[in-house]
C-alpha cells in the first residue's frame, strides 16, 4: 500500500479546495511535479474532493441545522437560503454536462493550468481595487439576479486553474457581496457543485480502467480523503479569518509566483 503519495496530493486537495487558488490546477501540476499517472489517480482525485467537502459540513453544521429546522418551520430566510444555493447551482450542472468532454481534454494541460492561475492572480488584484461596494451581507439575502451572475461565473472554473471558489468569490465581490459573505456562499455552493460533479465523473469512470493503467486501491483512497478532511478543517478558518482582516490579495499573489515558477519549470523540462 502507497501513504507517501495520497497523504501529499490529500494535503493539495485539503489546502487548495476553498482557497482561490484552484484544487484541480494544482492536483494536476502536483502529478506532472511528482511523476504521477493522472490516469492511475483520476479517480482517487475525484473522491479526496468529498473529505473536504465534509469539512464545511463538520464546520458549518449549526448553519445547515437552522437551514434544514428552518425549511420545517418555513422560515423565509432558510428558504432563500436554498433558493440561492440551486439557482447558483444550475448553471454549472448545464453546463458541466453539456461540455464534460472538452473539460476532459483542458484537464491534460499543465501549462494551460499555470496560465489560468497567472490571469485569475491578475484578476483577483484588479477586482479587489475596483469592486462596487460590497453592501450584501448574509447568504440568504444574496438577491435572485446577483446569484444567477455568480452561478454562471462559476462556470469559469471549468478550465483547470481558474478556481472554482475563486471565481464564485470574484462574481459575488464584482456584483456587492461582502467578503465574508461572499467566501461563505462558495463554501456552501461547493457542497452541491463537487457532490454532482464527482458522481457524474465515478459514473463514467465505472468501467474497467484501460490495459496497462493501475488501480489506487481502497485502502489509498481512504487515506486521501481523510487527510483532506482535516487539512481543509484548519484552512477554511484560517482562510475566512484572512480574508475578514486583509481581503484576497495575499491569495493573488501566491497565484501569480506559483503559476509563473511551474510554468518556467514545465518550459524547461
């Protein structure tokens, strides 16, 4: 059984998840890095998204239980709450579908990765100096048109590196969200993104794998996911403490360096 590799991409994932700065873009640099098959650790990529996803749910629980005891009760704030979450939903599960064969093929593509992280670094600093201000405070009180230009701006995300959090972070900033409210509202929306997305990708992915590719067993996987479990548990609240106090800069910046240096070493190779 293998622990070095999953423990280290389980580590990417857990970190990279609900930060703007891209899982997937650094899940696939992390295997051209490392000398990974992408094909060997498709699937495993695939499932370690759900440890952290179940992070937000660990984090988030007394939110999600005034939601569910809200909708009962039919209190009107639980249920613009959903409302928002499947509006902003529904443009990336479209689509997602519609165009899951050429997302496959960018998915090969390190170099497109880095560039997509060097632009998005460039956008997140040009948003942040010339946003609107940001007077919408509260998921629930997110406006019906606001919350359909955030759910089609996600669906940038699917060119590896453009970051899903960070592109429904940057629609919800550009169009008044508060910060806070606005990396809160990606956490959430991640938790019926990543669940649809992962099951349409383990359902085409059921077949045997192709002559000569290897399995990553169970035992692999498991250790993945529960190591981007408790990475993504320390992240976010350092993540929405960061944010509160010194905004998305910091996060450009990374993506910027980070972006340039790998593109320079996968040119150089």
């Amino acid at each position: 059984m293998m622990i070095l590799q999953p423990v280290l991409l389980g580590i990417v994932e857990g970190v990279t998840e609900f930060l703007p700065v891209s899982s997937t873009g650094h899940l696939i640099l992390a295997s051209a890095l490392l000398g990974y098959d992408p094909d060997q650790w498709a699937t495993f990529n695939i499932v370690i998204q759900l440890g952290a996803i179940l992070a937000i749910v660990v984090l988030y629980w007394r939110t999600f239980w005034a939601v569910l005891t809200g909708l009962f009760h039919r209190t009107p704030g639980a249920w613009r709450f959903v409302r928002n979450l499947v509006i902003a939903f529904l443009p990336a599960a479209v689509i997602g579908l519609a165009l899951h064969k050429r997302i496959e093929v960018l998915l090969t593509e390190p170099k497109l990765v880095c560039i997509a992280l060097i632009v998005g670094g460039i956008a997140i600093l040009i948003v942040e100096r010339l946003a609107r201000r940001q007077h919408i405070v509260g998921v629930a009180d997110i406006p019906v048109p606001t919350t359909i230009g955030i759910g089609f701006i996600q669906c940038l995300a699917m060119i590896p590196g453009v970051s899903r959090s960070g592109a429904t972070i940057l629609g919800a900033l550009s169009l008044g969200v508060e910060r806070r409210t606005a990396a809160e509202f990606s956490f959430f929306l991640a938790i019926p993104t990543m669940l649809g997305a992962t099951v349409v990708e383990l359902a085409k992915k059921a077949p045997p794998a192709p002559a000569g590719v290897a399995h990553v067993g169970g035992a692999e996987i498991a250790i993945g996911f529960v190591t981007a479990f408790l990475v993504a548990l320390v992240v976010v609240r350092g993540f929405v403490a960061i944010v509160s106090r010194r905004g998305f800069g910091p996060f450009a910046w990374y993506r910027i360096v980070a972006g340039g240096a790998a593109l320079a070493w996968l040119v150089a190779r």
